[in-house]
C-alpha cells in the first residue's frame, strides 16, 4: 500500500527518481507486511505461553526471561546495526502486551474452573 508523497509528483522530479522512490517504497511495504505476519506469528505462541502458564499456576510475567530477551535484543540489534535503545522500547512494548493477554488468559482460565 505504497502512498505517493506530493513532492515526487512534482513535473521537476526525474522520472528515473520517481522509479526509485516507488521501488523503495515497496520494498518497505512488503517488509511491513512481513513485521505484521511475524509479529501475529508470535502472538500465536505466547498465547500458547499463557495457556500452559494459567494451567499451571505460574504468573504471568518473568522479569528474568524479559531481562535476557531485552540483553538478546539488543546484541542483535547492535549486529544489525539497528540502535539498541529503539529495539529494546520495541521488545518492551511487547513484552507488555503478551503480559496483558497472559494476565486475561489466567483471569479466564480461573473463572472456567472456579
């Protein structure tokens, strides 16, 4: 869904520029689609976290898993030459998201059994 930016649609913007910028353009479009696709992918497997972690009483967070995935994180993003400080906000925002649904998956799991 790439979306024209006016100033490329200027008569004075080289045509061989404007191939370029949609080139590039799309390639950040599908590599969004591809972030969305990954990010549903592991959504799916810690909600399967926060099944068997409901099922068994444990809590749903684990302040020493999210401390090595952020150092983990941050390694990786250092390699790709990605800054570190932004992927670990990234890991943090979502880390906090799969806590919330883990925490409703417990709350649901102890009224069907309560």
């Amino acid at each position: 869904m790439t979306t024209s930016d006016p100033g490329t649609n200027h008569p004075d913007v080289d045509e061989a520029v404007r191939a370029e910028l949609n080139r590039l353009r799309e390639s950040i479009d599908n590599i969004d689609a591809a972030v969305v696709h990954m990010l549903a992918e592991r959504f799916k497997c810690t909600q399967q976290v926060g099944v068997l972690k409901a099922e068994h009483q444990l809590p749903p967070a684990d302040p020493a898993r999210e401390s090595r995935q952020i150092t983990r994180l941050r390694e990786l993003a250092k390699s790709a030459r990605l800054d570190p400080a932004f992927a670990e906000k990234l890991l943090n925002f979502i880390i906090a998201e799969v806590i919330r649904h883990h925490e409703t998956i417990a709350g649901e799991t102890r009224g069907s059994t309560g």
